[in-house]
C-alpha cells in the first residue's frame, strides 16, 4: 500500500493543539519542553491590516485579499494587494504589504524611520491598542480610506506555544530580553512582550529599525530570556 509522510510542521501544530486544549480543559499548565526550542527572529517590515469593509473600499466592491506568500504563523499571510500611506503634507509610502487575513479594525505598523518619513508621530504600542492613536490616509486602486486612528510603533513581541512558554518560565502577556550578537555590534532589546497561544510557533518579531540596528542577517548568537526577576505583565 502506498505510504504518505506527514508534513513535519503541520504534525507539530496539531500535537501542540491538543496538549494545549487538554491542558486548558483540566486547569493544568503545559509541561515544558525537554528540548530548549529552536528559536527564529523576524523582521516585520511596514504593513497594513484591514477590515473587510475598507478592503471593499480600497480594491472594489466584493473585493476579497488574495493570499500571496504564507508567514510564519500559521493561518497568516501577505496579501498580493498594497496601499499607499499618506500621512501629513501629502508625504507617503507606496505600495506597503496588505496582511491578512481581514481584521476587525485596520491597523498600520511603520518603523521610526517610516513615521518620520511621513510625518507621523506614531507611538509605541502592542497591536490592537490603537486607542488615541494619530490617523493617516490609506489609497488603493479602487478608491481611498481615511483612519482617523490606528497608526503605531508596533512594540516588539515574541510568539510561542504554552509548551515553550514553561520551557521559558514565562506566561502570557510576561516580558522578555533578546540579546541579538553581531560581529560589529551586540543589542539587547529589553520588554519583548510574551503572546503564547496554543498553536503559535516560537517567533520573535522586531521591526526594520531594530533588525538593522543588530546587523540581524549577520548574527553570531541570539538568546532570549525572562527579562529580569520581575514578572511584570506588558500593556
């Protein structure tokens, strides 16, 4: 009879799936992990998420995001579709990344150096805390959306499973260090926020900005670790 491998990573997702629900279901926390996790640092470079109603207005009525290219995190992608970002005396961005899939608000994560360009003082914030935060204008083929909030500094974070979070020592919502090490220069990034989900995959996310600033592409080391004694929780 013919055989069929299983993908590896699909394997894994569905094994931490179920460790989490049965974990969750009888109160219990997850064991950790007998084998330190291997460890993947990401660049996030400026992209967009959107509603499926600015979606419409953006690339046309019934319009849907095509799926490009997978991300990391499963169930995640970059979308085909782009948009222009104007921010203040019609300075702009063009052709930033859609994400997807479709969110309940649309959000836009720049880099300093994307704000500035811009004109926007964007602040530092954990994704989905754009409450206060400035606005910008956002132009695709099909028409023009206006945020009148939602531009941010997107904070550093680290994603990770239950199981890897007690490998860590850490729960969810935790702040962590990365020490990235360069043969020209060494940065230790202090308050990586912890999202530990039970089918998320240990990645740590930093912006443009801060990959440069490490030289991340020619690294020699990289550690992460509880930051501190505390168990401060991020916001």
């Amino acid at each position: 009879m013919p055989t069929h491998t299983a993908d590896r990573q699909y394997v894994e997702s569905l094994v931490r799936q179920i460790v989490g629900r049965v974990a969750q279901a009888s109160g219990i926390q997850s064991p950790p992990l007998a084998v330190k996790p291997e460890l993947r640092v990401s660049i996030s470079a400026r992209h967009v998420h959107l509603t499926d109603a600015h979606v419409e207005q953006l690339f046309g009525k019934g319009h849907t995001l095509t799926p490009g290219k997978d991300l990391f995190q499963d169930g995640f992608y970059a979308a085909k579709e782009t948009v222009m970002i104007v921010g203040p005396r019609k300075r702009m961005l063009p052709e930033v990344r859609v994400l997807g899939p479709t969110r309940s608000f649309s959000q836009v994560e720049l880099a300093l150096t994307d704000a500035i360009s811009l004109g926007i003082q964007a602040p530092v914030r954990h994704s989905g805390k754009i409450q206060g935060t400035p606005g910008c204008v956002l132009v695709g083929p099909a028409g023009a959306v206006e945020l009148s909030e939602g531009v941010i500094r997107a904070a550093r974070h680290v994603h990770m499973s239950f199981e890897e979070a007690a490998y860590y020592g850490v729960e969810n919502g935790d702040l962590m260090t990365l020490k990235v090490s360069s043969p020209d220069c060494s940065v230790s990034f202090d308050d990586l926020l912890v999202r530990a989900d039970k089918a998320a995959k240990l990645e740590v996310h930093i912006d443009t900005d801060e990959g440069n600033a490490c030289n991340l592409d020619a690294a020699t080391s990289i550690e992460l670790k509880p930051q501190g004694d505390c168990k401060c929780k991020g916001h």
